[in-house]
C-alpha cells in the first residue's frame, strides 16, 4: 500500500463516528512517526486459518476491539450459513493484556447477530474451550489468546462444532466472510445488558469446570498407585502466569496426588509475564524459579504450561540428579509407553486402537506404539489435523483414538477434547512418574530403558527468521531450490525419498512442506511457519548410543544448514 493510502486510511479511523475517543487520542499520538503510521495501516491484520494474531493497538494491523469485531462478525455469519437450529458459540480466553475485552466484544457482535454466546466468567485453559464446545453442543468456539508470543501479542483462535481448530476448508470459508466485512458499519453488536437480558450472553463457568476435570481424570491408569504413593511423591508446577493454575491442579488432586506445590512468583496471571523472557515450557529459561524450588524440596517432577494451558514441558532428574528438562518427543515417547503399557497391562487396550502424530514428529512414539500392536497415524503439522482424524473415527468407528501428540509439546489422551491439553498432559506425565518410581526408577531411567530397547532417537529443531517481504521471497526461494534441485546425498548418505507435501500426498492437505528420508533411518523437513516470518528445519536421526546418534545428527544438521546459509547469503 503506498504512503497515501496509509494516511488515508490512518485519517478514516480519525474521523469514523464508530472509533472510540481512547483509541483516536492513541492514534493521534503517533501522528508525526510516518513509520508507525505505515507499519499499523500498510496492511489488514490477516485471518488465516488459525484466526487472528498481531500486537496489539489501534490500527487495521493490529488486533483491537474493531479488528476482533469484524472477525467476530464473519463468523457469525459462517455460523448463520450452517442452519442451525439454535446458533451459538462458546468464548474462552487467557491472562493476556485486553483479553477479557476481546472476548466481551466477540460475545455482543455475536447476539447482535442473534447467534448465543456462552462466555467463561474467568480465564480458562484453550482445551476446556475444546470440552465446552462438545459439551454444550455448540456451533463454534472461540479463545481468545496468543499462546506463548510475547506480551504485546493476543490473538483470536476459532473451533469448529467439533471443538477442534478449524481446518483449512472451513477456514477458508470464514476467512472470506470476514474478508467481506469491509466497513466497521457492518458490524452487528448488542449492548452487554441488552444481551444479557436476551439470553443472548450467558455466563459459564463452574459446572463446565466440574465435568471438564471428571473428563481429564477418566484417562487415569493407576490412581490407585497414585494414591498409595502419593505422600512420597512431590511436584511442583508452574503455570508461567496463565490459564493452567487451577486445572492443573484440580486435576492432580482428582487421580490423587496432594504433594503439589506452585511456584509462587508465577502462580497469578500477569499479562506480562514479568519473571520469564517468554512464557514457553518449551524453554529451560522458563523454569528457572520452578527448578530452584524443587531442587530445595527435593521434588521428583517438575510440569510447566504455557498462558493457555495447551502446551506441557517437564523437567525430570537425570542419573547425576540434576534437573533437564524433557523435549516435546521424548515426553511424547514416555507417555505412549505409559498409557499402552497400563492399558495393555489392565486388558482395556482395544483391538483397534491408534496413536496419531504429526510428520516432524520423531518416529520413536510410532516404534513403541507398534510394539504394543498399535498403528500410528501421520497428519500434517497442527493439532486441528489430529482432531480432525479424532471426529473422522469417532463418526466411523475404524480406529479408537488413544493418544495423539506432536513435538511442539502438544499432547491429548481420551476423546473429551479435540485440541492439545496440557492439563492431562501434565496429569498424565505425573502419573507415569509415580508409577514407574514404585519401580525404583525415575522418568529419566525409563527413558534410557526405552532408547535400549527400541533405539536412540535424537531430533533438533533448528529456524531462520526472515522478515518482512523480502523474507517471504526468500524463504519461497530456499523451498525452490530444495524442491527442483534436491541433494542426492547428505553427508555421505543417499536421500532415499522425497515426500513433497504441497502435492497433497498421503491423502493429506496440500502443505509447502518437504520432507527429506535417509539411508540410515534419518530425515528432515523443511517448513515454513504459518505464523511468524521463519522457516523451520526438522532433524531426526535414529542411532545405536546415544554417542553415535548426536555425532550423526550434528553431521546432518551442519550439512542441511550450510546448504541453506548458503542460499541466504547469495
């Protein structure tokens, strides 16, 4: 958009009746920075299909009250199309800045349209949004969030009747609706009394709560040995300002653990997340309050969940005792193990049971499952491609869904959801660490136990940020290059296959990815990331010590990224 049009459009939010004073004092503060200017209104902030995600601010790129009318206004309107008898849509939202106004604005432009809206009276985990939908029957399903972007960040996630994410298809048809809202006069909005009175809006909370823990504590295999260990049995837990302090723990206390505690500094939600850099439990940085307090209480366990309690890390001792916290595979592998292993063990594992995972997943959850006589199932990266599969079997019964996960420290066991949950995550993460410590052994030595018997699996992750347009450029050439001139060899071993998934194999969704199979048992993929200006490099190796695998992968990994270093600096 040229600089005339930018002032244009920042002079229409000036003089438009609908925008509040507030909002115009802050965009007349920013009336001599041409730049601000430009970097607000050069563009729309985009619905794609995981919704809407930007800084917030005023602006038409930026997520505000307006932004998040006129997506909450399309899908109203996606809803209507649907027929149903009696349209609603449940909201949820977590502990980032201006969420509970977002997700009060989604709710009154949803009864302006005659479409009712159920909202959590507090911040609730984005997986009991995924419960609720399928509870209460509704249409659709809204949490209003940012995950673990940083501070100034929010966002605005959608769920389809089913309570998963939407997936493309229908995404698409909203994102058109929206598209087509192209003046805030579009926007159909009751008054939060008017709404009230209606039945319009209703407010949740407690009953849905009550159901959503019974739900999560049902996938327990040995609560029973939970509860006969459960005073030698310590955990703490942090939920890094978020959504996830009380479901979490509501859900240890259900399958009996009562040696819980909460890392103070991180227990409130703070929008933000003054103790950590960024609020991910993907990162050891993030647990550094959490691992000072259980090294002074001896803990046996540490869980950790990002602001909407989707994401679960977990930090166990290692064979010096020192505190290391898991990767979103190896607590992925340890948890199928588990689950399978006590199901087997009970004689409630069924006949047609299956574990789905995503591509850039390590294979080593797919070699247990095997071992246990359970297929796994390949989806695209994204959990609404898992949940997706989930409501496919549920509706045909060819599979039961037993534990879906990928290595983005997303993980779901029971059919109660349709998203990753890291309440039962961390539930379950738990259980299988009192379980195996009746045992003798802690969580480490079951890993090492698991990569003796089934090999050493060893995986990286490994971006490059790349901004702005020629950003985009030039990650749409590395995916060129990679594509018509693929290597026939890295570091001395032959690519054996090429699975290019923008072609839509597999019978999956067409998706720029590629994926690299090796001689040896090794892969990697390259992928570019649908939310933030990267590109991502999977690595997976599968080695016969743990020596030989990180020898093997570091080969790989310095073999790919030179290549690509390479294309960068041409």
């Amino acid at each position: 958009m040229s600089m005339s049009r930018v002032q244009t459009e920042y002079q229409l939010w000036l003089d438009d009746p609908a925008i509040d004073p507030t909002t115009k004092e802050e965009l007349r503060a920013i009336g001599g920075s041409a730049k601000e200017i430009e970097d607000r209104f050069y563009k729309d902030l985009e619905f794609g299909t995981g919704g809407l995600r930007g800084v917030i601010g005023a602006g038409t790129n930026r997520i505000n009250v307006y932004t998040v009318g006129r997506a909450s206004q399309g899908l109203a309107e996606y809803v209507l199309q649907t027929g149903a008898a009696s349209p609603s849509i449940v909201i949820a939202y977590d502990s980032r800045n201006m969420s509970p106004e977002f997700a009060l604005e989604s709710a009154l432009v949803f009864a302006g349209n005659g479409v009712k809206a159920y909202v959590f009276k507090a911040l609730r985990p984005t997986p009991e949004l995924s419960f609720a939908v399928r509870y209460l029957g509704a249409s659709a399903g809204v949490v209003v969030t940012a995950s673990h972007n940083p501070p100034e960040y929010n966002g605005y996630k959608v769920y389809g009747s089913d309570g998963g994410q939407l997936v493309p298809e229908a995404a698409g048809q909203v994102i058109a609706l929206v598209g087509a809202v192209d003046s805030f006069n579009k926007v159909k909005k009751l008054g939060r009394e008017e709404a009230e009175a209606s039945g319009l809006l209703e407010w949740i909370g407690e009953e849905i709560d009550i159901k959503y823990t019974a739900a999560v504590a049902s996938v327990s295999q040995n609560s029973d040995i939970v509860r006969q260990i459960s005073g030698d049995f310590r955990i703490v837990y942090t939920p890094l300002h978020g959504a996830g302090n009380v479901p979490v723990r509501d859900a240890l206390q259900a399958v009996g653990f009562d040696q819980v505690q909460v890392v103070p500094e991180q227990e409130l939600p703070d929008s933000r997340f003054s103790t950590v850099k960024s609020p991910n439990p993907e990162e050891k940085e993030a647990f550094t309050l959490a691992i000072k307090q259980a090294e002074a209480w001896d803990a046996d366990i540490i869980i950790g969940t990002d602001p909407d309690c989707d994401r679960m890390g977990a930090v166990v001792k290692d064979a010096n005792g020192d505190y290391i916290v898991l990767t979103g595979n190896q607590s992925g592998a340890i948890m199928v193990n588990y689950l399978l292993h006590s199901m087997q063990e009970r004689g409630t594992l069924p006949g047609n049971g299956v574990v789905i995972k995503t591509i850039v997943t390590s294979e080593m959850g797919a070699v247990i499952a095997n071992h246990y006589g359970v297929p796994t199932l390949n989806t695209l990266t994204g959990f609404k491609y898992i949940g997706e599969k989930m409501t496919e079997y549920e509706q045909t019964g060819e599979h039961q869904f037993l534990f879906g996960y990928e290595e983005s420290y997303g993980y779901l066991a029971g059919d109660y959801a349709r998203d990753k949950d890291a309440v039962i995550a961390s539930m379950l993460i738990c259980e299988a660490a009192a379980y195996y410590k009746t045992q003798g052994k802690t969580l480490y030595d079951v890993l090492q136990e698991l990569y003796e018997s089934f090999g050493y699996f060893l995986e990286r992750l490994e971006s490059r940020t790349l901004k702005g347009k020629d950003g985009v450029e030039q990650i749409g050439r590395i995916m060129e290059s990679w594509r018509t001139n693929p290597p026939e060899q890295i570091h001395g071993k032959r690519v054996l296959e090429i699975e290019d998934y923008s072609k839509g194999i597999h019978g999956l969704p067409h998706e720029n990815v590629l994926k690299f199979k090796l001689e040896n048992g090794s892969w990697f993929c390259l992928r570019p990331s649908g939310t933030e200006p990267k590109i991502k490099f999977y690595f997976a190796v599968q080695g016969t010590s743990a020596s030989q695998a990180a020898e093997q992968l570091n080969d790989i990994v310095q073999d790919v990224l030179s290549r690509i270093d390479g294309q960068g600096s041409e």
